[in-house]
C-alpha cells in the first residue's frame, strides 16, 4: 500500500457502510485471452458476501464459470476539494471507495436464489419488498454470490 494512503483507510464499519449505501459498483473478471472485462452492477451487501443478478448467459458469465476469480469496486464520490489558491493541480477529489478480490460462484439452490433477488429487490425497489418472486424468473436468473478474500476501503476528504 502507498505509504501516503495508510492514514486513508476505511474502519470495517465505514467499509459496510459503502457497500450498502451504494447503488453501483464494477465488476472485473477475466476473458479466455487473460484480459481484464469490467461491467457495472447492482448489487447487495449482506452477511459478508456480495450478491448480484442477471442473464444466464454473456460474456460476465461465461467469464466467472471459466475463472472465479473477480475484483469489485464500490465508489462513493463525495464532490471536489478545491485549492484556496485557485491551482489546477490543487484540487482533489472527496470520496470512499472498496475494493474487494475474491471468488464468485452462481447459486443452484432456488432458496438461496430467491433470498439473494428478494434481498436486492428490497434494496433497489423497497415498495416490492415482501412481494413473492415467480418461480419462473429466478429458474431463469442467474445469481451469483462474490465470497470476498480480500477488502480494503480508502478515503479523502
């Protein structure tokens, strides 16, 4: 780690905080060929673990059943802190970001599935919470679950 960035570090709690509060994040696998593929997400946080959705094909899935190993980034940006003297290279931005490497998986078990989808609907659209989710569409969708090895969060500002 930078040496200048150890004083910008993250409590676990602050850490949580962002991957709550969040409402998008970027996901980076890898490709057949070794290179990197990052996509945008929605995604929940809860019980230490990552969980998102989508199609059950693409090249984001083709990528973690050939490779489960991921990172994921959580930004918060939190405006512009700018130099009193009115210096371009002065300024800096404010913001919290983590960063999480790990292992991502796709549930099979349809009430680990439903629990996940039920757990970002409630997150992302609160007024449907509660409301049953159709067999039909999560046999359809897949879910996967980020088991994180590594997280580390920073700030400025």
């Amino acid at each position: 780690m930078q040496e200048r960035m150890e004083k910008y570090q993250l409590s676990k709690e602050e850490i949580t905080t962002v991957l709550t509060e969040s409402s998008s994040g970027v996901l980076a696998t890898i490709n057949s060929d070794g290179s990197p593929y990052a996509t945008p997400i929605q995604f929940v946080y809860q019980g230490g673990r990552l969980y998102f959705h989508g199609r059950s094909a693409g090249q984001k899935l083709d990528n973690l059943r050939a490779d489960a190993r991921v990172s994921f980034t959580a930004y918060q940006e939190q405006g512009l802190q700018r130099s009193p003297q009115g210096k371009p290279c002065g300024t800096n931005t404010c913001y919290r970001s983590v960063i999480i490497s790990g292992t991502a998986r796709e549930l099979s078990d349809p009430a680990a599935k439903t629990a996940a989808l039920a757990a970002i609907v409630a997150k992302y659209t609160p007024e449907l919470a509660g409301v049953p989710l159709p067999e039909t569409s999560v046999a359809k969708t897949a879910v996967i679950e980020l088991t994180p090895d590594a997280i580390t969060g920073k700030y400025y500002g």
